[in-house]
C-alpha cells in the first residue's frame, strides 16, 4: 500500500485488518492443510542403477572380444589381421601427419574472411567518413 497515495478505501482496508478479531481456527485445520500439500517422495539410494551395469557388462564384454580376437581366429586369418593392423597404423601416421597442414589450410581460410570482413567495414567507414565530410563542406 502507498502511504503517500492512501484513498478511501485502503483505509478502509487497513481499518479492518487491524480491528476485526481473529475468527478461531477449525479443528482439523491442520489436517486440511496437510491434505493440501503434497511432497514427492524422496528417491532411494542406489549405488547403481540397472542401465549402468548393463553398459558396464557390454562395454567389458567388448573390451574381452577385442583381446581374444588375436586367439580365436583360425591360423590362416593371422596374416591378413597383421596387414589390417599395418595398414590402420599407416593411416594414423598419415593422418597425424597431415593434421597440422589441414588446420593450416583452415585457418587461412578463416583468416580470409576475417579479412574481408574487416576491410568491408573500414571501407564502410571510410564512406561515411567522407559522406560526413562532403555535407560539412556543402554547408559552407
């Protein structure tokens, strides 16, 4: 309530929230209110939950694969798993080696459109700049 633009009926307000007695309570007031408000129940504890020991046990199971494929693949597969393996190693190096000219070549690029950016905006400037300058000059 604003003090300083009391009308009427704000006193009027004030008047019986101050004067009027306090009707009692019913008896069960408690109880309704409690009806009334409803608390979620608190989850239990788990260490964990079914979903992160299924992960676990696929993620172990694959892990357990990946060593045992070396001893359950017939003799004759073993020199073409070594070519696979060489090769996959060839790729990684070739990659790891053109890694640093790839970001290069990237960041040229970048540095391109920052650029022209960069000059679309001075020239931008420049002409409002000069613009400026020729409406100082016409009022003289």
């Amino acid at each position: 309530m604003d003090r300083l633009n009391t009308t009427l009926w704000d006193e009027y307000m004030e008047d019986a929230l101050r004067n009027e007695p306090l009707s009692a309570l019913p008896v069960d007031f408690s109880m309704l209110v409690l009806q009334q408000i409803s608390m979620e129940e608190k989850p239990r504890f788990r260490l964990i939950s079914w979903l992160d020991l299924l992960i676990s046990l696929v993620v172990a199971f694959a892990i357990g694969i990946v060593f045992l494929i070396p001893f359950l693949l017939p003799e004759q597969l073993s020199p073409w798993m070594q070519w696979v393996l060489q090769w996959g190693g060839y790729l990684l190096t070739k990659a790891v080696f053109n890694l640093p000219g790839i970001f290069l070549s990237f960041g040229v690029v970048l540095f391109a459109i920052g650029a022209l950016i960069a000059g679309v905006k001075g020239m931008q400037g420049l002409m409002r700049h000069a613009q400026e300058k020729r409406n100082l000059f016409s009022l003289l």
